[in-house]
C-alpha cells in the first residue's frame, strides 16, 4: 500500500511540476550534447602565432632572404616547385605511425596520434628554419571527449602576410587523423594513406614550397584531429578562430585527394562504377542553401573562382590538365567533413576531394577506405620496391598545386569589387567602375538560369573603364558576377546581379 501510494504521489508530483522538471530535462539534454561534442580549454601553444592570426606584429620581421611576391611568379613557382618524391616521402612516413586514431597512444615516440602530432610539427620547425624562421608553429591545443582521449592537439604552420592594413587569412587544411570500421579503433592497423594521409602531405608540402615567397594575407597550414570521430579539430579551430575575431578569405579543405579509383560503395555523388579511374577529375563541395543549384553563395563562388583559376592559370601549364567538377551539395550524401564547422560559423568554406572515392566510410571489403587496407601501395615482386601505389603520385600532385596556386593568388589578390548593372531596352549594361584600387582587368561571369551548369556558361575579360551589355531574352533570367585582377591575381567574384527583361535587378546571395 505504501509502495503504490508513493508512487502515485511522486507522479502527482512530477505533473504538477512539469514545466519545471521538463526545463531541467531540456538544460541536461543541451549540457550533455555540448559535453559530448564540444571543444573547450582552447589556446595556442605559442603565443605569437595568435598575434599574426590578429595582424598584431611587424611583417619586416618575417620576410625572406629574398622577397618573391609577383603573383605570376609566385604561381609558376607553385607549379613547378610541388615535388611528388616529397610527398610520397612522407607518405610513408604516415604509414610508420601505425594508428592515427584520435584515441590513440600518446605516449610512445614511435606510434600513435602522439608521435605523428609530434612529427608533423617538428617538419614545421624544420621548415621554419630553411626559410629565415618565417613560419611560426605550433599547436592549437583543446579538450574534448573523443574516443577516451580528452586533450587533443592541431599541429600548425603560419606564413605572415606582408600587410596588415587590412588582415584576413588563408587557410589551407587536412586533417591527420585516422580509423578503422570500428570508430573508436585505437590499437588496430589505420594506415589511412589516402583518408587522409593525402589530405595531410598536401598541406605540409605547401608550407614547404609557399614558405619560400611574400604573400599580402598570412596563411595557416594546419591538420585539425578527430575528424573522424566527429569534426572535433576543425570545431576547435572555427570556433577558436571566431571567438578572436580573426577574419577568413577562404578556407580550403582536403579530405581523400590521391585515390583515382571507385569502390563498391563510394558516397553519391561519386563515381560510376567499381573499378572506374579517374586522375583528371576533382570534386569540390560546398554549401548552398536548399541544394537550389540557382541559389548562390559565398562558397558557390570559391568553388567557381577555383575552377577559373584551374582553367586559364594551371592548365596551361601543367602536362596533364584538370577538370573541376563543382558538386551542388556541401558534402557527399550522408557524409561530412571539415569545412563544414568553418562554414558554420559564417566563413567561406569548400571541400576538395577526389572524382572517384574507395569505399562509403563503412569500412566494408573491398573498399579501402577505413580499413586496414588503405595503404600507399604493394610489392607485387618482392623487391622491396612498390610496384603498386594506390595513392596516385601525379593526381596528388596536381590537387596540390591546385590548393597552393588558388590560395597564394586570393592572399594577393584585391578585395571583392561591386558594378552598376541596369537594364536598356534588350540589354543589361555592366558599367565598371572607372576607377578601382590595383584592379588592371574585370572578369564578368555569367550564370544563365536554363543552364543545368552550377559553373559559369561565359566569361569575359575587360578593362575596368569598359561598359558591358549582356542581350536578354525573354523568359531567361542572368546570374552577373564580377571579380577584379592584379598583377595577374583575380580576387573573389561579386555576390550575383540578378537580371532579366522585367526590368529588375537583384542580389542573387544567400
């Protein structure tokens, strides 16, 4: 009797107190998913690279033996500069370490999460040193609970800009870490050569080749952890970044780049069939809202910008030319990465990966990916020579410059430009602005809305002091952007001008 009376009272009790017990539900709920996903304690482990990422420090300070800043230069230096004996190099290097998961050994000097963080930011140090100390290193150090681990480590490399009148950075990322099927794997085999291994060579390649010339705008090398496990490195690194109120230009980050063959079970939007190769094709992600190829975005207009550059500035001038297919989603279906967390948090963001993708995360045979088989290669002869790589020197090798050429252009190129557009009769009228600082070029890209293409349909080259008319037609809307060169450097292209025959002209952004 007493037992049924109690429990009768206490229900009594807790529905006369149900917008109070459901308030303390909702505070537990929101403390334990922050507590589950989320970063704190986060800090620099040296204090000046936090004053560069600010623009508070002397750029003299930081300047090469001898200063190479030419845009024109710069780039044809990138692209003949990337090695792939370098990169393949330390790719092997990865493999040594055993198991990169988040989670892993950090203790021993040989291997596990620990020992890689270790090495990778002693190959900054390294760097700094062959370049008149211009990179400053360190890690951006946070705690969070990631697979029993609770503090976790972004190893970083940072290139000071030669201005800092107006000072927003370049960042260039990969993440390091790695896993098995099993998420939380963290004594296995995780070789992780092309996710992400590729991703990580890729960034600590560009801070060895970038490191040797001036750039307006300071650049970040980094390879956030845990992203495997959920984002938590890149979380650690928007969320830091944020909270300073440092400024971003654009974000780039490389996520499975070497792989040039299709697995079973590769995410969509992805490659064909098992087996297909692909080394001249790159995806690039990024977000809009609703998926609306129509609707723009700052991203959509990395990723355009990327494609341009790609076309007219790399191709020319590398044997094997690269296509970029510009995806309309932020992400393969069901899968994330870490551009996601910047993007989130109001910067411009895309990710790279390869065409084709060896397998859906899963882990399951015969995909690679996740799995204890994603290695560099194999001895087929016994030689001690791989005869077989799975990650594909060249394909890696032209993502890097693609990085490294797109991002030294944007951190001395121009800031973004704005045109007058209205409508005469049967013509759009672009008048230019006759006088614009540094901008020797205008490029003009139009969008049409009966194209199914999320790239630009054409693309004009002007001087600054011209007036453009586009014909309209009826029932057909244009989608205008603008961007202004340099020296050679194109900056970012303009939000969208709108136009059709109605008369109307309108901000296409979201």
């Amino acid at each position: 009797m007493s037992f049924f009376f109690n429990i009768t009272y206490t229900y009594q009790y807790l529905y006369d107190m149900k917008p109070i017990v459901l308030f303390c539900i909702g505070l537990l709920l929101l403390f334990f998913d922050c507590s589950l996903d989320a970063q704190t304690n986060m800090f620099i482990s040296n204090p000046s690279g936090l004053e560069i990422l600010k623009g508070n420090y002397n750029p003299a300070k930081y300047l090469p033996a001898k200063l190479i800043q030419h845009p024109d230069t710069v780039r044809m230096g990138i692209i003949h500069e990337v090695s792939t004996i370098e990169q393949i190099k330390l790719l092997k290097k990865l493999e040594t370490f055993y198991n990169r998961n988040s989670g892993s050994d950090t203790m021993s000097l040989a291997t596990g999460i620990g020992a890689c963080r270790t090495w990778i930011l002693s190959y900054f140090d390294q760097l700094s040193k062959l370049s008149n100390n211009r990179l400053v290193t360190g890690y951006l150090e946070f705690d969070a609970d990631i697979c029993s681990k609770g503090h976790h480590k972004n190893p970083f490399a940072i290139l000071p800009g030669l201005d800092t009148s107006n000072h927003e950075i370049l960042v260039i990322e990969g993440h390091y870490d790695t896993r098995n099927e099993g998420r939380c794997d963290t004594v296995g085999y995780t070789p992780g050569i092309d996710d992400n291994g590729s991703g990580t060579v890729l960034v600590m390649e560009l801070a060895r080749v970038m490191s040797k010339y001036g750039f307006r705008h300071t650049i970040l090398f980094t390879t956030p952890t845990g992203e495997d496990e959920g984002l938590f490195g890149a979380k650690a690194w928007a969320e830091y970044l944020s909270l300073q109120g440092i400024k971003i230009r654009s974000v780039l980050n490389n996520d499975i780049v070497g792989g040039i063959y299709c697995g079973k079970t590769s995410s969509p939007p992805s490659c064909p069939y098992f087996g297909h190769v692909d080394s001249t094709h790159v995806r690039v992600f990024s977000y809009s809202m609703g998926n609306d190829p129509f609707v723009n975005s700052a991203h959509k207009q990395l990723a355009r910008y990327m494609k341009y550059v790609q076309d007219e500035l790399i191709n020319p001038y590398i044997s094997t030319p690269m296509t970029i297919n510009i995806m309309l989603g932020e992400d393969r279906s069901g899968r994330g990465g870490d551009h996601t967390p910047f993007r989130q948090k109001g910067y411009t963001a895309v990710r790279i990966i390869s065409a084709n993708e060896h397998g859906n995360g899963t882990g399951k045979s015969p995909d690679r990916n996740h799995t204890t088989r994603d290695i560099l290669g194999k001895d087929l002869n016994g030689d001690g020579i791989l005869d077989s790589l799975f990650v594909n020197p060249g394909y890696l090798l032209r993502n890097t410059i693609l990085n490294g050429v797109v991002t030294g252009l944007l951190a001395s190129a121009p800031e973004k430009m704005s045109a007058t557009v209205e409508i005469q009769k049967n013509d759009a009228i672009i008048d230019l602005p006759a006088v614009y600082d540094k901008a020797e070029k205008v490029i003009i890209g139009i969008r049409k809305f009966n194209s199914i293409s999320l790239d630009f349909d054409s693309v004009y080259v002007l001087k600054p002091t011209d007036k453009f008319a586009l014909r309209l037609f009826s029932g057909q809307k244009n989608f205008i952007s603008v961007a202004p060169v340099w020296h050679g450097a194109p900056g970012l292209f303009s939000d969208e001008y709108e136009v059709n025959l109605t008369g109307s002209v309108l901000m296409n952004k979201n």
